[in-house]
C-alpha cells in the first residue's frame, strides 16, 4: 500500500543518468572540456552509473509491488483444480 520510494527515485536517475551518459558520448571527442579531470569523460562514467543505479532501483520497486498486488499476486498457483 502507498508509494514505494524506490519508483520515483529510479525514474530520476534513469531520467538524468541518461541525458548525462548522451552528453558525454557526444561530447567524447572534445578533449578540450576533459583537460580538468585528467582526460576523463566524468559525464560518461557517472551517467551510465546514475542509469544503472535507476534502473535496479525501478525493476525492485515495481518487483516488490507486483509481488504485493493484493488482488491475485501468482495466478499461476490456483488450486482450483477440477475434482474427480
């Protein structure tokens, strides 16, 4: 019942992990904006670190309320078998 954080919060990451990792691998080329962090494509790495993070967290929050779907969480384990 109620919202689980780790949606919204995986949707955030996944939203700004990927505009960051599209940035810097447009911009991977240009060595000019990497000089201050020792050629390293910072917005690259932490993009695809934020997307990642947001990802986990959205798949184990819809996970957790798929499992808590009050309705019919595993239909497959009815027993309503016919009786012979």
């Amino acid at each position: 019942m109620g919202l689980d954080i780790r949606i919204p919060l995986g949707l955030i990451f996944l939203l700004i992990g990927g505009l960051m990792s599209a940035y810097g691998f447009f911009t991977r080329n240009s060595a000019a904006i990497y000089e201050k962090s020792m050629g390293i494509n910072l917005n690259l790495t932490w993009g695809l670190l934020m997307f990642f993070f947001g990802l986990v967290m959205f798949l184990v929050g819809r996970r957790q309320k798929w499992q808590d779907d009050p309705v019919d969480p595993r239909p497959w384990e009815k027993t309503n078998r016919p009786k012979h």
